[in-house]
C-alpha cells in the first residue's frame, strides 16, 4: 500500500484485499452517495455529516499503513488528518484482468424496472445505488427494483447504464425487445423486435452520447447535437495538449455517428 498527500485529495494506492478489510467496507457503505468510480479507481468526497466516519476511516488506514514499517503511527495520523476535508482516491495497485459481470434488466411495466446480477459483486450494485438512490423501492444482494415515474428518471437510468467500468469489473448488460416495449410504451412506431440485443445497446448509448431521452423528436436530436458539437469541436482546443485534442476528436466523431444513426432509426 501507498498513501500519497496531495494539494487536494489523498490517494491511497492499494490491493483489493484492502478494499475488502472491514474498516475499508464501513467506510464506503457510508459514503456511497459521495463516491465516483472510475476505471481501475473509485473517488470518495468528504461529507461534513460523516466526518467522525472520515477520522475512523484515516486512523485504520494509518495503523494498517505503518504496522509493518518503523513509522510512528500518531505522527502520520496527524499528518493525514490534516488532509480530512480533501476527497479520497483509492486506486488499484494489481493490473488484473478486467472481471465481466453480466448484469440483467426487466421491465415490468413503462415505470417498473428490475437490476438483476448473476452473482453477488458489492461493487457494481454500490456504483448503481450512487446513480439511482432516488428511483430505488427494493434492493437485495443481487437485485435492485426501481420505479421511473417519469423520462427525467428513464434518462438517469440511461447514463448509469453507460458506464461499463467499475474499478477492475467489467459490465456487460443485456436486455431485449420486451423491456424497451414495457419501457418505453409511448414509442410504439419503433419496432423493437426486429432489433438485436446489440443493436438496442447501440440505440441506448447513442442517446445517452446526444444526451437525449429514448425517443427524443428529430427536433430534440439536432438541437442537442448543434450544441454539443459547438463544444466539442476540436478546433476550439487546437492549441492544448494532444491527449485533449484527441479525447474532443473522439467525442466529435461520436456524436456524429450517434446522431447519423438515430436518424436513420428515427
């Protein structure tokens, strides 16, 4: 393990032998509502509610950081606590790879929808309550129930389902005809049968990238993708570095293949 003290954040460098310590879990499970994920890494903020939780979580990691070196504990205690206020970067030392966690969802009705796992994985199911705690009305350990009342909730689901990474897990979603029917009743002139699974994976991430609501109006797609377009065009960074020239690029060309293909959907 490595505990680096940045201007604005701690990073914790560790094993996932770590992430499943007791003092690591507690840790998490309360701030489940302020953590990112990222690929290979999870971003925890602070929370004034749970600061006493935040002091718990820095004395155990500093007790488990200096037991095997000839450090003193309360010395580095204090000067970690010093960084209390600061969000927490914990990232995975181990280059694993990535861990495919099939994960299926059912559509009971328009506003009903079920999450269901094919195996317990603590993780994922924590990344999906962060994005949809509101729309939650029954979770167990490998199944989560929403309920969507409205699009504004349908297009959350939709960005929590963009996500394919979750540290070293990789999610494959599947879903078919009948749900995007149960789900999506009102856009009944699309024939969702004579789709694929991938094809609707497709259709979902183009309007999650555009980001529109499934179903959205010819008119709802070209005014969002003129204004993201205006953003991302590449010739407004020009003059930065070329990882960023390349990430617009990227997202240039995405939106316009997801705009050409909603259209011919359309």
């Amino acid at each position: 393990m490595k505990i680096i003290l940045q201007n604005s954040m701690i990073i914790v460098r560790t094993g996932f032998e770590t992430l499943k310590s007791a003092w690591m879990e507690e840790f998490l499970k309360c701030h489940a509502q302020d953590m990112l994920f990222l690929p290979k890494s999870v971003l925890v903020f602070y929370n004034t509610a749970l600061h006493e939780t935040k002091e718990a979580f820095i004395h155990a990691l500093c007790l488990h950081y200096t037991k095997d070196l000839e450090t003193d504990n309360d010395f580095y205690f204090r000067s970690v606590m010093r960084y209390i206020k600061y969000p927490v970067k914990i990232e995975l030392q181990e280059q694993e790879e990535p861990q495919v966690i099939e994960v299926r969802l059912q559509a009971r009705s328009a506003q009903e929808v079920q999450i269901k796992l094919d195996r317990p994985n603590r993780w994922v199911v924590s990344y999906l309550k962060s994005q949809l705690e509101l729309y939650i009305v029954q979770e167990g350990v490998m199944n989560i129930f929403l309920e969507l009342p409205d699009n504004k909730a349908k297009a959350r689901l939709e960005r929590a389902l963009n996500k394919r990474h979750i540290l070293h897990y990789q999610i494959h979603y599947t879903y078919d005809a009948y749900f995007m029917q149960n789900l999506y009743a009102e856009y009944g002139q699309f024939k969702f049968e004579e789709h694929t699974d991938e094809e609707i994976d497709d259709m979902l991430h183009y309007y999650t990238v555009l980001e529109c609501p499934v179903g959205s109006s010819q008119d709802a797609l070209r005014r969002s993708y003129k204004k993201l377009v205006k953003v991302y065009h590449p010739d407004r960074v020009h003059c930065e570095n070329s990882a960023t020239v390349d990430r617009y690029t990227q997202k240039f060309q995405l939106l316009q293949e997801a705009y050409q293909a909603l259209r011919i959907v359309s």
